[in-house]
C-alpha cells in the first residue's frame, strides 16, 4: 500500500480543514517545502498537494509552492484544488506536478474531464471523488450534488480512469477512522480500480485496515500532523 501524506495549502501556508470547512481552519506549517523536504527524507516517495485557495477560486492559485515542491525535492506530486480549465492543467504539469486529480470538473464539464484522459492518460490524471452520504461533494466540499459515488466513479473508470481518490468528507479532520465499509463496497463494485482511501486515519491500526482490504494507497494528513502517527510508522508501509 502507497502511503501519501497531504499538504493542504491555504495562503501559501500548511494547513488542515475540519469537513472541508474553511472556518476551521489550523495551521500547521508557514512552508510546505519545509514539511514536503521532511516527508522525502523520511523516504516517502509520494505527495498529495492541495490548493485549497484554488478549489474556492476555480483556478489554480498557489503556482509557487507547486513549482517549488516540484523542483527541490523528487516527491512524486499529486495536485489538485482549482484544475478547470485546459489551460489550468497544463500550467500544473509545467510546473512539475507528475499527476492532476479532478473532482468538481469532472462533474461540471465531464466531456473536458474525459479529454484530459485521453491527452494525458489514466496513469497521469486521478479521479477525485469526494462523498457526503455517498453523493458526490465537489468546489472544495462546499456544495453536494445527487450524483451516486459508485455510479460517478464507474463511469469514469468505464472511460480509463485508473487511480481514484476518495474522501469521506464526514469522516475527514476528525480523526475517527476511515470509512472502511465505503471503501470496501467500491472495491466490491469495481475491483480493478486503484483506490487511495483519504479522511479520517488516525493511528496506525486504521491504515493495517485499510491495506487488509486491498486499497492501493492511504492518505495521511492530520493524524502525523497531530502527532498521531510518525514518519518512521508511515515508512514502514512503503512497497
């Protein structure tokens, strides 16, 4: 199983949301470089950067902390928050993200979702898909559509999506536990997806639970950023 730790930014600064809400807001670190630096050195080899200005504005926002990650470190980046437009996407591989996760757009604009597929391919363009209640969350979590995750994500997975990210928002900053039965009906669902679980670890028994039932990698964010699990513990997760 992938370990991928998180870096969310707000302000060009490490942060965590609580549920998506940018109310409750905590800072972690005035520089993800910083924080990205630390998580290579421990041997990680991957990182979910989220530009969470971005997702509010529908653009990518935060170019520098992107760029910069991207060039003093190897980590692996993959950035989301804002990519609605060609040019959008195009500006995140220029500046060294190695794969781009889509969620609102793949709802408002599937038919420019699906061409990014087709240019880029499954293995560079990840599906984000962010549930409330098992209906899809998009524009930062800030809105809830009717739209059926399992039928959103098989669909794009019928279009060559291969790698899929997805959030249990009520699960997410609340270090409750990940939302393993979800998880396992997805997989159910659609077992050759690649599957990377995201909201609510918090120790190192949640992420035992999430490789037993076969997700391709886990998402860490608050639980090491709280103190809840340490890098050496993250480690020895890596294939």
């Amino acid at each position: 199983m992938q370990i991928i730790p998180a870096i969310d930014i707000i302000n060009g600064k490490c942060v965590r949301l609580t549920q998506g809400n940018y109310g409750q807001k905590k800072e972690y670190h005035d520089s993800p470089l910083v924080m990205a630096k630390r998580f290579e050195d421990a041997g990680i080899k991957r990182l979910h950067l989220v530009d969470l200005d971005g997702a509010k504005a529908k653009k990518i926002v935060n170019t520098e902390v992107l760029k910069t990650i991207a060039k003093e470190t190897s980590l692996q980046i993959d950035f989301g928050g804002g990519v609605q437009s060609d040019d959008d996407i195009e500006l995140a591989f220029d500046l060294g993200a190695h794969q781009v996760t889509g969620g609102s757009v793949a709802i408002k604009n599937p038919i420019l979702f699906d061409s990014w597929v087709k240019k880029y391919t499954g293995e560079r363009i990840i599906l984000g898909a962010d549930a409330k209640d098992r209906k899809i969350a998009i524009s930062g979590w800030q809105e809830t559509t009717a739209v059926d995750l399992i039928d959103f994500i098989k669909d794009h997975y019928a279009n060559g999506i291969k790698y899929v990210i997805c959030t249990d928002v009520a699960k997410d900053g609340l270090l409750q536990g990940p939302s393993i039965e979800l998880y396992e009906d997805i997989l159910k669902e659609i077992p050759g997806i690649s599957l990377i679980a995201s909201g609510g670890v918090s120790n190192i028994k949640d992420l035992e639970d999430l490789q037993k039932i076969g997700v391709y990698g886990a998402i860490v964010g608050k639980a090491y950023y709280e103190g809840r699990i340490s890098l050496e513990e993250l480690t020895s997760f890596q294939e």
